[in-house]
C-alpha cells in the first residue's frame, strides 16, 4: 500500500460493478473477481488493476489524490497466482 507501506498481499479482494460501487461483501476467489479492487489490510484504502488508488474510507473525496501502487503482470495457474516483477 502507498500509504505505510503495508503489504497488499495481506488485503482482499472487493468485488466491485461496472459502475465502481461494491457489489458483495463476501469474499470471492480470483476466477470469480473480474472486476474487482485489492482493499489494504491496514486502513482499507483500496487500489483498482492499474494501482489507482479508488476508495479512502477516512477521506472519500482524497481518494485520486493518494499515490498509486505499482502494477505487475500476473496470471492464475493451477491454483498459483504467478507474477511477473521484472520491470
């Protein structure tokens, strides 16, 4: 996460519709996830596939002002989640 660094791995995965609003609160698994957001574990802030940052619970409104998360390729393999970190 941008904001003190806490790691986004320990996040989840807010499914999201066309629109942005959050469609379900359960959490789903990746294949079901076509649009969702990653939700950081510490404060919630929540970042879209491009490393937007979407939603600041605290401040709505400061949401496009935070930093961006970088992004990497990445793709679901049997059963792994595989990414690729070279730059």
């Amino acid at each position: 996460c941008s904001h003190r660094f806490a790691p986004l791995s320990e996040g989840r995965l807010v499914p999201k519709s066309d629109d942005g609003n959050t469609v379900d609160k359960a959490t789903p698994s990746s294949k079901s996830c076509t649009s969702c957001s990653i939700q950081c574990a510490y404060h919630g802030w929540e970042f879209d596939s491009t490393g937007k940052c979407t939603n600041v619970p605290q401040f709505p409104s400061s949401s496009d002002k935070a930093q961006p998360v970088p992004t990497f390729p990445c793709r679901e393999d049997s059963g792994m989640i595989w990414v690729w970190a070279d730059p």
